[in-house]
C-alpha cells in the first residue's frame, strides 16, 4: 500500500498493544456508538474491534472507507499519532470544524512521546525516520487539544505515548 508502512515485529507488538490501550481506555466495544478512525492507516482499529461502526479515514485515499469525513455522524473520533503531522493552524482549525459538527464528540488521541526511548526504539527497529514528518511536538500538540477540549482520561504507555480521552469545552 503506498505510503505506509506495515507494522511488524516488535513495532506490530507495540502498535497492537497501543492499539489495545486505545479500546480499552475509550470502552470502544460499544455497540451503540459509531467512531471515525482518523489516520486510520491499514486499519488496525476496525480489524481488531471487528465491527462496521468503525468508518476509517486517512489522506491516503487507498485506506479510506470514505472520501470525506465531514459526510458522515460519528460519536468518537479516534486520531493515534496523526495530530502530530499537522501545521498549528491546521489543528486549530480541525478542532473548530469537528466541535460544529459535533459539540458532545469524544476524542481518544494517541501522541508520541518522541523522547530519548522514542529514539532509540527508531533506530532498533530500523525506522529511523518515523517521526520526520512531524510538524507539532507533543506538547505544542497538547497545548492545542486543551486549548479546544477538557481531558477526561489519560495514560502514558510504557513512557513511548500517552493516550487522552477528552471532550470540548
């Protein structure tokens, strides 16, 4: 698939598990609600929850379920690692347009931690340039996301991420 890179090893290990946290911390085995995988990648999100209420949405049209998001309701949007390759502006103005749509939306998003673990772990695994597309460091990406939402949840897995549940102000 064009412009992703398939997790395997131990990088599929610790995707799996954060992608586990992820249902976990958000109780996405809901049946009432319909989440948008934001970024959603090869789709790891919908494979693991098994279920046609998780719509995936990427800017690489092939892994996409839909052309654009903003045709479709959804309860939880999830966004693992993606925020991070956003400009400030263009976070800010995401944030504005999904709280339009949606006021009571939940939001479970992944930040890496993109630390000295972050960076060894890159080059153990032969990834050494995962995070070069990175326009926002975590903080800038947290300052943003509590600029907009109030965290209800938050956990630091395994001090590589951390995982928030928050909702708009």
């Amino acid at each position: 698939m064009k412009g992703v890179t398939s997790y395997r090893g131990f990088a599929g290990y610790y995707f799996r598990f954060l992608i586990g946290q992820i249902i976990k911390l958000g109780k996405l085995k809901r049946s009432d609600i319909t989440i948008l995988d934001f970024g959603c990648g090869e789709g790891r999100l919908k494979q693991l929850l098994k279920s046609s209420k998780v719509i995936g949405y990427d800017v690489v049209r092939d892994l996409s379920d839909i052309n654009d998001w903003r045709s479709l309701d959804f309860d939880v949007l999830v966004a693992n690692e993606v925020f991070y390759t956003f400009k400030r502006d263009d976070l800010n103005k995401l944030l504005i347009e999904l709280k339009q749509k949606n006021k009571s939306l939940e939001l479970i998003v992944g930040i890496s931690r993109q630390g000295f673990l972050n960076k060894v772990g890159m080059y153990l695994l032969g990834r050494p340039k995962a995070h070069s597309n990175t326009k926002l460091k975590p903080k800038e990406e947290m300052y943003i996301l509590k600029q907009h939402c109030f965290v209800l949840k938050e956990v630091n897995i395994l001090f590589l991420a951390y995982i928030f549940v928050l909702r708009f102000k």
